[in-house]
C-alpha cells in the first residue's frame, strides 16, 4: 500500500487492520520521529569522522566508497568490522554520539509524530524505541518534545555491540522482551530497509514511512507491504477508533 496522496478507502482499511491490532508499537527514531539531520549535516559528520581517522594515520582503512559516504553509520560500522570491540571503534563512536546530541538540538520534528505518539499513548497501547542512534540522544530530543513519558523506559539504541544493529533484530528484541509482548501483537514504523529486515527477522508486522517517493520505492522495492508518505492517516484511524469506544 503506497500512496502519494490522501489513502483511499480500501488502504486506510488496511491501514486500520494493521494499526489496531498492535498493542506495541516499535519506532525507530531518525525518519519516523524526527528528521535528526536538517541543520546538522549527516554529510558534514561523516566527512569530519572520516577526517579524524585520516589525522590518526587510518587512512586506508576505509575504501573509497566508505570514505566518500554521507552516513557517519557506515563509517562507523565499517571500521568495527575491522576493529570490532577496540579502543578506536570506542572513541569513533563517542565521537558521533556527540554529533547526534548537537544534531538532536536542530531536529525537525516529523509531521503529526508529535499527537500519533501522545494519541498512541491514551489508547492504551505501549511505545518502544528501537534504532541505531544513541539512546542518549533519543533521550534528549524526547525530554525536549515532552514525549519521554510516552516511551520510557523504552529505549533501546545502539549499544557497543554494533554488529548487532538493524537490521539484526535485536534491539527489536529487547524491546518485545522487556514489555513481555509477543512479535505478532506489534507493529514497526520504520523508514528503511535496514528496519523493515530487522522487523521481518522479529516476526513483526511492518508499516513503512517514507517522506518521499524515493524513500518510498527503496522500501517497496525491498519488499514492504504497507507504506504511507504522511503519518496523518494513522493519526486519522486512531482517533476514528477512540471515538467509537
């Protein structure tokens, strides 16, 4: 289900099957929530990362396209695999966290994010975070949106382990753990295929956001069944459903 306009009837019933049924809702953060990156470049970080390894003489342990990338994440991951556990892999990913919380202070908050999550929150069904950003900064931008209530403490970021970030499924894991509930009664909102693998490998039902058509065909394209360019039909369908308890 994908649409560049208003959902018709027939998705927003889907829509509507979907959504209802979860009684845990999974989001990742960067995409969903709020757009992290906007006057805080991921480009910027990624090439002043790339940079610091250059400084330390870590030339040539990036390829030319991890070099050239504009994700810090893959940067970060790329050295891991090389370095995994050390020092180096320690101080790289500190040193990104920091961007992320200088980054979280000029975040754009994703449209309608904001009452879905608080609408979630009084219809009785409980919320998770479940991404590959630092809970710390997950942490900080909720505080500052007054939506920490909605989640905590329910929040689970990247850890030191970072072969286990999405799409492995663990954090994914810790979250159904942790609130006791099982993958067929949630759903994850997320805006990658890296989260739509990481809920198919949890058994949890996947609803897609993509803020434009590209985001939208890569989600299609790797194999996503519900995809929605606003979040304002979810909003929609909750408060339909509200009003007629």
């Amino acid at each position: 289900m994908t649409s560049d306009a208003t959902p018709d009837a027939n998705e927003i019933e889907k829509l509507r099957e979907l959504i209802t049924a979860a009684r845990v809702v999974l989001w990742d953060f960067d995409g969903p929530i709020c757009r992290l990156f906007t006057g805080h470049k991921a480009a910027r970080v990624a090439a002043e990362l790339v940079e610091w390894l250059e400084l330390q003489g870590l030339r040539g342990l990036l390829t030319d396209t991890e070099r050239d990338t504009l994700d810090p994440q893959v940067v970060l991951r790329a050295v891991d695999r090389r370095h995994p556990g050390s020092d180096l892999v320690t101080e790289l990913e500190e040193r990104l966290t920091q961007e992320e919380l200088r980054a979280a202070t000029s975040a754009l908050p994703t449209a309608y994010a904001d009452p879905l999550i608080r609408t979630w929150t009084a219809v009785g069904s409980r919320l998770a975070i479940t991404t590959n950003n630092s809970p710390r900064v997950v942490r900080a931008y909720l505080d500052g949106r007054g939506l920490t209530g909605c989640f905590a403490p329910h929040i689970y970021g990247r850890t030191p382990d970072l072969h286990l970030l999405k799409p492995d499924p663990h954090c994914l894991n810790r979250a159904l753990n942790a609130m006791g509930a099982a993958p067929s009664a949630a759903v994850m909102i997320g805006d990658s295929p890296s989260d739509l693998a990481a809920a198919q490998r949890a058994g949890v039902p996947f609803l897609g956001y993509a803020r434009n058509g590209q985001k939208a065909k890569l989600l299609k394209a790797a194999g996503a069944e519900h995809v929605v360019r606003s979040l304002e039909p979810l909003l929609m369908v909750l408060r339909s459903a509200r009003s007629v308890r």
